[in-house]
C-alpha cells in the first residue's frame, strides 16, 4: 500500500539555522499536505500542494512538490523558538479521501 | 463553531474491555478520519469516512470498528481493550478534496492495563 516516509527524524537548530524536512512516497500522490504540531497539542494544517513542481511560501517557510509528485520538502529560513514542533507531511493518492501521514520531523531549536 | 469535538479527553482501560471514542465535527465535512499516535510512529491511519454510510480502512484497522450513521458523528469502537492500543487517537474531518486540510480535534489519550 502507499507509504509516505519523511527525513530526518530529529533535528536540533540553533536560533537562526535554516531546516528543512524531506518527504518520499512510494505512489505518485494526487496532492500532497503539510501540519505542525506542537509539543502537547494536535496536527494543524499549514498548506496543500497539488501540481507538479509547485513551490508555495508562507513567510518564512518554504514548500516544494517534486516534479514526479512524489516528493516534497520543506524549508524554514531563520528558525525562531515559536518554529519548535513537529512537522508532519501527509498525501493522498487519488480521490479516495484516504490521507497517508509521514512520521514527522520534530524540530527543536536554541535560543 | 466548536470544530471537531472528541471524548473523552483521557481513558484508562482494562484488557478485554471495550469502549467506544466520540467524535463530532459541526462544520458539515464530509471527510472524516481516526489516527492514532505513538512515539517515533507519526500518525496512523485507522479509519476513514468520505460520507454518511460510507467507512472503509485505513493502515492500522485490527481492533477496531467504525460507523458514519451522521455526517456529524464518527465513533470508533475499542472491540476488546489490549495493551497495543494504549496511543493517543485523533480524530480529523476535512472538506471533500482536503483543499483546506484536515481539522483535528485535541485527542484522547487512551492507557489500557
């Protein structure tokens, strides 16, 4: 079945370091959506990338969708403390409204 | 507008016994999924609902039963309570397509003993 790994696990920045988290899938994915969650809390959706190649910014986060559709990333320039969390990728293949998790990178940054 | 509603918000269980985790969402969504979550497992697919009537499973669904009678309601069924399940379970509703994402409800945090 589909399988969204995402990379690395864990990732500790010094305030001001960029990070960024990879995502893979093993299907060619219809779209593909990312979420922060942050430490106690639940999942919120940040942003959905549906075409080939897309690359859509929200400040200071960064976010791509390969030209395969089958993988994405996403990047965050200059992290700040309020960036901590973990930062999942989640995709859908096809129109079955079956959506697929990655295990998440959690970030943790120093002040 | 109250989101997606989940309860009980904690739960410790025996083994063997069931019990069934509440979920409501009020904002007409016709997609609506369970996940559970556990250490270095990201979030795992349970179940999931794409409409009144309609179930099927996701990654994870042994141990586990589903209905969507609503479009509001979209309790999971714990059948017979093992230690395996012990995991924190969200519960999520998105609109069709998932254009805006899923909303997920604050969780319940299920031990069983």
């Amino acid at each position: 079945g589909q399988q969204v790994m995402q990379i690395p696990q864990y990732q500790h920045v010094q305030e001001g370091e960029d990070f960024t988290t990879y995502c893979n899938s093993s299907t060619t994915l219809s779209n593909i959506q990312w979420y922060k969650q942050r430490p106690g809390g639940h999942p919120v959706f940040l942003i959905q990338l549906v075409k080939s190649g897309e690359v859509k910014k929200q400040k200071r986060l960064t976010f791509q969708f390969g030209e395969a559709k089958k993988n994405s990333s996403l990047h965050i320039t200059a992290t700040q403390t309020t960036d901590v969390g973990t930062y999942f990728c989640a995709g859908y293949s096809g129109n079955t409204g079956k959506l697929i998790f990655g295990q998440g990178t959690t970030l943790q940054v120093k002040p | 507008n109250a989101g997606v509603t989940q309860t009980p918000k904690f739960q410790v269980l025996k083994t063997g016994q069931s019990m069934t985790l509440q979920c409501a969402q009020d904002m007409n969504h016709e997609y609506m999924s369970w996940y559970r979550q556990d250490p270095g497992m990201g979030l795992r697919l349970i179940h999931y609902s794409v409409g009144a009537g309609i179930t099927d499973q996701g990654e994870v669904p042994n141990g586990y039963n589903v209905s969507r009678s609503t479009t509001e309601d979209f309790p999971l069924r714990l059948l017979s309570a093992a230690p395996s399940q012990t995991s924190v379970y969200f519960c999520a509703s998105s609109p069709p397509g998932g254009g805006s994402g899923y909303t997920f409800g604050s969780g319940t945090r299920l031990t069983v003993v």
